[in-house]
C-alpha cells in the first residue's frame, strides 16, 4: 500500500483542475499499458466540478475503452438530481462518447432493483466481475465529509467495518438521505491509484487525523489507501492542522 502524497492548491477550483489534471493523466496511462481503464467516480460538488473541467481539458481519453463506476450512490430515484449518476452524466459522462455496456450504475430506487439490499447485491456482480477479469480500479476518486466520511462510510459504522464484503447497503445513513449503495473500504484498496480531493476549513481536523494514520473506524478517510499511490488534493482551508 501506498504512503500519501499530499497537494495544497489555493482554493476548491483548483482542486477541480488539479484532480481532473490527476484523472486524465492516470486514465490515458492505463489505455497505454493495458488498452481500457477503470474509474470509481465521487459525488458532491467537488466531485462534479472535477468531472466538468476533464471534459474540457485537452485529452486522449477514448472513452469507449473507459468502465465507470461510483464510489456509492443515494438510493433514490432515477430523475432525482441528487443522484450522483444523473449529476454525473450531466457533468460529463452524456457529451464525452462512453460505451453504455461499460457504465455501471447503481439501481435507481424506481429501478429494477427496488430494495437496497438487492441493488447492492446486483452492483456487488458488477464490481466482482469487473475486478475478477482485470485486478484492479485503476482510479477512484473520494471526497470527504467533515467528520472523515468517505464513499457512504461513516465512523463506527458497520459498513466502515467490513472487511471482506466490496459493497454493502446502508440503510441508517447519519447523513440524508438514510438510504444508500457503498462501496467499502476493501474496495477502496483494489484501486491502483486513491485521490481524495477536500477543501474548506471544517473538514481540516479529519484530514489532519486521517494523514497522521488515526483508524478508519474514527476517520474513514484513514483507510482510503491505493496500491500505488494515495494523493490529497486539499485546498487552505483543508491543509489548516497540517505539521507546517
């Protein structure tokens, strides 16, 4: 496992730029050594700006050779704007070519998988074939919440306290909404490359925590670690309890 590496950027637009910078360059790496890559997306408005700039900056992603997935997803329905999916192809995904067979979702709430479990359990298929055939996410990415959440993996929670399961059903998130689909820390650790992107100063208590190596089940950021390389894109205000 990989030992962080730490970058501080002026403000959340530049964190944007840095990780979509970071995503492009990871994804075009894997094209060349292995013909297609992978990518564990995040949500929240980060996440999203992230998404927005890489479908602006000059690429050679082709992206029929790119299989998507998301790091977790509110299980709500299929048109409600919170759903990391819908901003997701909004963002990028829907202008940018991606071969539908190879974009892996969630089940919506009014999908064909109508309870939680099941959905989890019909995306746990997905990622267990994918990861069967080809080892490893090449990239995911990962916000955090201000008391160290990442994916839908809140402290001392029983999802953060997996360890052989990859995705799992929450259904008392502390976080609306209560309902969700997660990839689990054992997930996180089968990408090649984790790049947690943060910004603001309410959040620079747990990443200070997280960097210093506190336990994922205080700090769930703790545990994101990739095989190759961990990197945190912070902004000031996130990088503010750092060691100076």
């Amino acid at each position: 496992m990989s030992k962080p590496d730490i970058e501080i950027h002026a403000d959340t637009a530049s964190l944007a730029m840095a990780a979509a910078t970071r995503f492009i360059r990871i994804v075009t790496a894997a094209q060349r050594e292995r013909g297609s890559a992978s990518v564990v997306l995040t949500g929240g408005g980060t996440g999203i700006a992230t998404l927005e700039q890489v479908g602006k900056l000059p690429n050679e992603i082709d992206w029929s050779r790119v299989d998507i997935f998301w790091g977790d997803e509110r299980f709500v329905p299929s048109d409600d704007g919170e759903r990391n999916e819908l901003q997701a192809r909004e963002a990028l995904l829907d202008h940018v070519g991606t071969d539908p067979a190879r974009v892996h979702p969630v089940s919506a709430s009014d999908g064909e998988y109508p309870d939680p479990i099941e959905a989890a359990a019909e995306y746990s298929a997905a990622v267990h074939a994918y990861l069967a055939e080809y080892g490893s996410f090449d990239l995911h990415l990962l916000g955090m919440g201000g008391e160290g959440h990442v994916n839908s993996l809140f402290p001392h929670t029983d999802a953060v306290r997996k360890e052989h399961e990859l995705v799992v059903a929450v259904t008392n998130s502390p976080k609306p909404p209560p309902v969700r689909v997660t990839l689990t820390l054992p997930a996180v650790r089968r990408a090649r490359h984790v790049v947690l992107i943060v910004g603001g100063e309410a959040k620079a208590a747990a990443v200070a925590a997280a960097v210093a190596g506190a336990s994922p089940l205080d700090i769930p950021a703790a545990g994101a670690i990739g095989g190759e390389s961990t990197t945190w894109l912070l902004d000031q205000g996130a990088a503010a309890d750092l060691p100076r």
